[in-house]
C-alpha cells in the first residue's frame, strides 16, 4: 500500500536529505491502494454532518461526528480527518487546534484513506502543528507529505524551511529553499528571504551576499534587497560596489528609512566623494528623510569642509548650533562655523560665530585659541582696533601668550601703515 523510500529509482536529493518517490513508483502506490467505503450507519452521519458544515454550522457538524458508530479502522479515520478538518476551522476555540491535530493523528496512523484524503490530513496537519510552534513535528509530517505525493511542493518546502529557521537550524533552510525554487514556475521573494536571513544569521557574509545578488537579478523590484546587498558590501569592504548598489537603489526611490539615506552618505563619505555624502546629508535632513539633529548638520558640514564647499560648510554648522543641546556642542560647532567662515573669506561674517563661542566659553577655561580667531577675523576685515584687542585677550592664556604676542604687534604694526591708530 505504500513505497519504498530507499528506491535506487527515487528522485534523491542529498542537499535536503531526503527522497521521493518517482513517477512511477507513486503510481504503483496509487494502483495498490484498497478502495473502502464507510459503513451506512457511519455514512449517514458524515452526511449530516457534511450538511451542517455547509450550513456553517460547524459545532452542530463536530457533534454528530463525534456520535458515528465508527467500528472498523477506515471508518475511524475517516471521521477523524472529518472531525480534524472541523476543529481546524473552528474560531475562538485556544484548544481547537489540538483537537484537530489528535483527530489528525488518528486519521493518517492506519495509513487507510485515499491518496487524496490521506494526503491532505498530512498537509493540514503539518500546517497546524507550526501553528502551535510544534516546529520538529512539523518538519516530519511535512517531510511525509513530500514522500507520500512524491511531488517537491514548493509551499510545503518553504515551510519547512521556515521551521529549521525557527530552529536556528540554518545550515537546513538553504537547501529547501533552493528546492522550492527549482519547483517554482516563477521566482518569487519567501526562498531568497529565508536564505538571506539563515545565512546573514549563521555569520556567511559571502553567500549572504551570493543570494542578494542572485536576487536582486530575479526579482529586481524587490527594494528592500538593494539596500541590504549595500550593506552586505560594505561590511564586507567591499566599499566600491557598496556605493554603486546604494546608488542604484538610492536612484530607484528604494530607500524608507533615515538609515538608508545616512548609510549612502557614509559611504560617499568612505569612497573620498565628500560632495555628494554632504548634498545628501543636507538634502534629506531638509525634507525630512533624515532627523534634523545636530549631530546631523555637524556631519554634512564636515563633508562639505572636506570637499573644500566652505560656505555651505559653515551654513550646517550654524544649523547645527541652533539645534545643538548643550554648550559644549555649541561652543564647539560656532568655532568650526567660524573656522570655515575665514577659509571662504567670509571674515566679517566669521566674528560672530567666534563671539558666540566665546560668551559660552566658562569662566576659567581656556579660551585663547577662540580669541586668535577672532583676531584673525576681524584682521582680515580691516577692524584693526577689535584684532588688535582680541589679540591681547588671547595672550592671557598660557597657551596662546606666545603667539598672541607675536600676532598682537604685527597687528598694531599692519594698522599703523595703514594710518589706524590702535
């Protein structure tokens, strides 16, 4: 009545470790299984059942199933895959569900129903067991679905694939989702996300890199792949197809999340593209894909600085100043703000930001290097008097004096040629 699983003629399959059976092996089986017919009294009562089922009355079918006269072994499993199929579809019931697996149980152990009947008692039972998270259960009944139909359904093999996930048994996922695949008519995304997450789990970068390639080819809608494929490459080192795969997905509109946006930038930022990490950085903190933080600024700002973009360096220093939440973040990004003022030769406009940083600078702490750029700032704007003084200011602090000096009289000596009497 059954096969012989050991077959040389079974379709083998060492990846998954297990066989099915051929062709015409499962016909063979078909041919040998005894047709039986349920006793009448028996009978009459999954007919009314069946009615009330139809009727949507399905506790009213669970009773008068439950009092057949089931005699023979058929006639009990049959009933019971009836009563399993009820109980499955019963609603608000937290015990139902392993109602329907006993019933289950009961139906497929003679091994007496029709191919289809007994096959479908394996599928539902293999389905409601992960429900219950009964996960090694589950893979056994489906493993015995497989072998009993002998076709490689491609849901059954995703589900078991997703039990050995469960299991953290990941080295088991890829090998059914990749026959799932070879089963499938078409590609779709539930193989490739399984094997994507066994392996990234199991710490196998280069085939977790392997199968985002092979997806993105397949399924190249599939956004959320891009940006992971980036990411792959990145941790990886592989720093210049990181950026390019960004790009792509950047280009695509598949970025979602502020992550994604400040990943891109770092990456420009790591490929010396310092331009375009800042254009980015800037661009989507003013739409508002990127959180508009100081820290944020202060990162568009050092990109922009580094691309030699002074004044648009300077411009996110000040944004990061008014959203900066503590004065040492402020002192510090109006000094940087200053900083790249006096390399755009914005000088008047550099002032400022320095007198900032110096009003928050705390009494008794070191504020030399703040007032040499001010003087230089206010040198550089022809406001002799005001370098000269701040000059003076630097040179009360031990670490500046020397300098201050030295830059304090070239200052009175600039301003004299000059006819300003400081």
């Amino acid at each position: 009545m059954g096969f012989t699983l050991a077959s040389a003629n079974a379709q083998q399959d060492s990846d998954v470790g297990f066989t099915i059976p051929t062709a015409d092996e499962l016909q063979r089986a078909k041919d040998n299984r005894r047709s039986q017919a349920l006793g009448e009294r028996v009978a009459r009562r999954v007919m009314t059942a069946y009615e009330l089922y139809e009727a949507d009355d399905i506790r009213g079918a669970i009773a008068e199933l439950e009092e057949a006269p089931a005699r023979t072994d058929y006639d009990v499993a049959y009933v019971a895959r009836f009563l399993g199929t009820m109980w499955a579809s019963v609603e608000g019931d937290d015990s139902a569900n392993r109602k329907a697996i006993a019933e289950l149980e009961k139906s497929i152990a003679p091994n007496l129903l029709s191919h289809a009947d007994h096959a479908a008692s394996l599928q539902l039972l293999g389905n409601l067991q992960l429900m219950e998270e009964n996960f090694e259960e589950a893979l056994e009944i489906l493993r015995e679905f497989l072998q009993f139909t002998g076709e490689w359904n491609p849901d059954v093999l995703i589900r078991m694939a997703s039990a050995h996930m469960e299991l953290k048994q990941y080295d088991r996922v890829s090998p059914l989702a990749e026959k799932a695949l070879e089963n499938m008519d078409e590609p779709h995304r539930n193989p490739y996300v399984l094997m994507i997450a066994a392996n990234y789990e199991a710490g196998n970068v280069p085939e977790t890199i392997s199968v985002l390639e092979r997806g993105v080819v397949a399924l190249p809608n599939e956004r959320a792949w891009w940006v992971q494929l980036g990411m792959m490459y990145n941790l990886s080192e592989q720093y210049e197809k990181a950026l390019s795969t960004m790009r792509i997905a950047y280009d695509a509109g598949y970025f979602r999340s502020s992550n994604d946006y400040r990943a891109l930038v770092q990456l420009y930022a790591n490929n010396s593209v310092p331009f375009y990490a800042a254009e980015v950085m800037s661009r989507h903190m003013e739409s508002g894909d990127i959180e508009q933080t100081a820290r944020n600024y202060a990162t568009a700002a050092r990109s922009y600085n580094t691309a030699r973009e002074f004044s648009k360096s300077a411009a996110e220093y000040a944004k990061a100043v008014r959203e900066a939440d503590n004065n040492n973040d402020r002192i510090d990004y109006n000094r940087r703000q200053g900083e790249a003022l006096l390399l755009a030769e914005e000088y008047r406009q550099a002032v400022a930001p320095f007198r900032s940083a110096i009003e928050l600078t705390p009494s008794g702490e070191d504020a030399g290097r703040l007032y040499m750029s001010l003087a230089e700032a206010y040198f550089y704007s022809n406001q002799y008097r005001q370098a000269y003084d701040a000059a003076e200011r630097a040179k009360g602090y031990s670490s500046t004096r020397r300098n201050a000096e030295g830059w304090a009289q070239y200052i009175k000596d600039t301003a004299s040629r000059r006819g300003v009497d400081i």
